[in-house]
C-alpha cells in the first residue's frame, strides 16, 4: 500500500510540475526536468509492483486528474469544446487516432493539455509508437489492461501521457510543455 501512494504521488506530482504556469521558463524547465526525474526514479523502483497495483494508482490519478490540470494551468480551466486548445503544437506532437474532447493552455506558451476519447488503452503503445517516430524518447513507461503512464522528451517538448478506462470510455490525456 506504501508503494502504490508513493506511485499516487509521483505521478501526481509529475503531472502538476508538467503544468506549471506563471514561473520563468528556467523554473519550468527545472520543474519539469525534476518531474522527469521523479518519475524515473519511481519507474525503476516499480518494477516489481503488481498490476492491481498500478491499476488503483492510475484510477486514482485519473479520478482527480481535471482538478489537477486546472490547478496546473493556473484557473485556465480544461475544456470540453471538443478542440485541441490554441497554441497547441500539433506539428511536433502527434495525437493519437480518437476525438478530442477538449484541453487547456497555460499562459504564454507555459504548456498544454488535451484530452481524447480512444478506443482502448491499448492506443497507448500506439501514442508511444507516434512520439518515438516524431523524435520522442521514453523516459518512463508503465501499462496494464486497464491503464498506461509515460513520459517523453523531444528537443523541443515533454509530454506526460496517460491513458485510463473509465464507466464512461478510454481517455487519453497529454500534458505537454516546451523544453
């Protein structure tokens, strides 16, 4: 159980420093590298964790990732107009097949995220196969049958992807931020 809140709060905690809006760009970037970093280290260490396991931690991050999001994005709010937000750097981050239910954008280019309805959680070995083919390298990755995390680092982006089942569908969220 220690594991599993300590992989709870890693995640979330990658996921608010990959949002970051309002700071230098040498605090995000030091934030992020320091998210980037933490989930490194917890992706080493969770090697030996079940899939329950992992399976509670994303359910838990997943339930309570808007409110994250819209707290990282300094009250920008997530939207559900089915679009990707403005600003949104769809050259250098490709999405993967599915509908966009919405996103959000940080102020002056601080970051993005955009959320998708997807087939299956199986779409993210297909999102990761799209992000290495665009120069992405992985960082951090962890899947099971009902949920997947990763990170990934480009010359010119992060991108922490999730993708989790929910009573309502599979969906995909990208949390993006210049490097």
């Amino acid at each position: 159980m220690r594991t599993t809140r300590t992989l709870i709060a890693a995640v979330t905690a990658g996921i608010a420093l990959a949002g970051l809006t309002g700071c230098s760009a040498d605090a995000v970037q030091q934030a992020t590298d320091l998210g980037s970093s933490v989930a490194s280290n917890v992706s080493e260490t969770v090697q030996g964790i079940d899939g329950k396991a992992i399976q509670d931690g994303m359910a838990s991050v997943a339930g309570g990732i808007d409110g994250a999001l819209d707290a990282a994005l300094s009250g920008t709010g997530v939207t559900s107009d089915g679009k990707v937000p403005d600003g949104f750097p769809t050259a250098d981050v490709p999405l993967v097949d599915g509908t966009v239910l919405g996103g959000g954008a940080g102020p002056n280019g601080s970051g993005w995220v955009v959320q998708m309805r997807v087939a299956s959680v199986d779409d993210f070995r297909a999102a990761a196969e799209q992000l290495a083919a665009a120069g992405y390298t992985e960082s951090a990755k962890r899947e099971d049958a009902t949920s997947a995390f990763g990170l990934f680092r480009s010359e010119t982006h992060r991108v922490v992807l999730t993708v989790s089942g929910s009573k309502d569908g599979v969906t995909a969220t990208y949390i993006v931020t210049p490097r």
